[in-house]
C-alpha cells in the first residue's frame, strides 16, 4: 500500500475516491451537454455499479425513466443490472486513467445495457491528456468537465484526508473560490467554512470571492488547465487573471497540481 509522505494517506484509495466521486459523476454532465448521449437512456430505468472485488470501492449509476443519478457507494447485487467488478482498487484506478484493464462483467444478459454504458463510459475520455478535442463544441465541454473536476476533486482531497487539504479547510473562515471562463458562462466555485466543503457549477453570488481564476475565453482556460508545468505560468502569460489573496491563489494553484499528479500517477 503506498501512502502520501504526508499524513500517511492511502493514494490508491484517495486517486479512487476522487474518480468515483469527481470523475465518474462528470458522465451526467456529458449527457446534459449532449442529446444523442442521452437519448441512448430514453425510457431507461435500471442500475449499473463500478465497483472493486471486495466492494471497498464502487459507485452506482442509477437510470430512471432516462435521468441519471450516480451514489457514491456500492448498492446490493441483488439491486443492480450490470456490475463492472475490478479485480482490486488498482485495477479500477487503471480503468479510470484510460489503461487497457478488463473488469469481470456480471449481467451479460442485459447486453444493450451493458453497451450503452460502455458508451457513456467512453465519453469521458474527452479528458484524457494526450486527445486533442477538435470542435469548438468539444473543447468547451472539456473545460466544462475539467473545471467540475478539479472543484469537486479539491473537496475529495478534503473529505479523503488529504493533510494540506485538511489544514486549509479546518482554519478556513467562509470563503468561495471562483472559476470562471468570460467568453462561455462557464463557471465553478469551492466553497469553505470552518472545516466544511462544498463544490458548485457556475457563480457563487451571495459573497464576493476570496479567489478568483477569470479566464478569457476557452482556448485561454484549455491551455491552462492542461498545461504540465505550473499553472502559475498561465497568470504571466496573460492567459489567466486572478483576483484575491496572492498567497491563497498559489496554495490553491498546488492543490490543483495535485489533483492532476494523483489522477495521472502510475
């Protein structure tokens, strides 16, 4: 088991909990954005689980009349159609991070089902570091997703026992962290508060930012957020403006880089 140098935290368990509950969830938002995704589950009514072999780890998306939801923990066999069973955590983490890992397929007899979520499944590999969205529509989307990502993923940090994570939230008096993409109305916030955490889609209005990243455009916002060096060089460049307190803008620039670096390891 590899742990974190600092606080001892379970990576393989934290890198899970972050692409169950961050990453998977980002699937709903693929089908709002598209509608020939989503008419894949017209009518559906049904369950389908990730989950790992001693159901430690999992996550259930639940179909209903079309509409998804997805719960963060693993529902009884008995409640659920078809299970994607990974061998152990790293597998799942492997499945995530675009490996070529098999899961065991448990309800084969529900085979439209099964393909229709491989589907949906696959379309989240808009996210993936080395693809290069070529529509303006794609790359909006992959902002979109991205900045969902990392909000929510921040929070996951927290909630997973991450130590600098921990130390920011449990001194923070209330403060909103602001994402924001000018050109699109896309938008983000993190929201903190005495050792509490919540992650949100478009703008926080009841209070004024403590930080704000303000991107101009998309192109802006894509080359920052999948930049490999530090994000800091996209505030030089020009092709992010922040707002707010230097030092926190720098500590939550880190915490971004480490969400990036647990999602990518290995």
């Amino acid at each position: 088991m590899s742990e974190d140098p600092q606080g001892g935290i379970d990576r393989p368990a934290l890198r899970a909990r972050v692409y169950l509950r961050s990453v998977l969830p980002l699937v709903k938002v693929v089908m709002e954005d598209d509608p020939q995704t989503a008419a894949l589950f017209a009518g559906v009514t049904a369950r389908v689980q990730l989950e790992t072999a001693d159901a430690r780890h999992g996550a259930c998306l639940c179909f209903e009349n079309g509409a998804l939801s997805v719960e963060p923990q693993p529902r009884e066999a008995a409640q659920v159609a078809v299970r994607w069973v990974f061998r152990d955590v790293q597998a799942l983490n492997s499945f995530f991070a675009g490996q070529p890992v098999l899961p065991r397929i448990i309800g084969l007899r529900h085979p439209r089902l099964l393909w229709k979520t491989t589907r949906l499944l696959s379309s989240l590999r808009i996210l993936h570091p080395q693809r290069q969205p070529k529509s303006a529509a794609d790359r909006q989307l992959r902002v979109k997703l991205l900045l969902y990502l990392v909000t929510h993923a921040l929070g996951q940090l927290y909630h997973g026992g991450h130590a600098t994570m921990n130390e920011l939230v449990q001194a923070s008096p209330e403060r909103v962290y602001q994402w924001t993409v000018a050109s699109a109305n896309i938008g983000a916030y993190l929201r903190m508060h005495a050792g509490r955490v919540k992650a949100g889609r478009g703008t926080y209005s009841r209070r004024r930012p403590f930080v704000h990243f303000l991107f101009p455009d998309v192109e802006a916002a894509l080359a920052v957020l999948t930049a490999t060096g530090s994000q800091m060089s996209g505030v030089r460049s020009g092709q992010v403006q922040t707002f707010g307190s230097p030092e926190y803008t720098r500590k939550i620039s880190l915490l971004m880089q480490k969400v990036d670096a647990l999602l990518v390891e290995g």
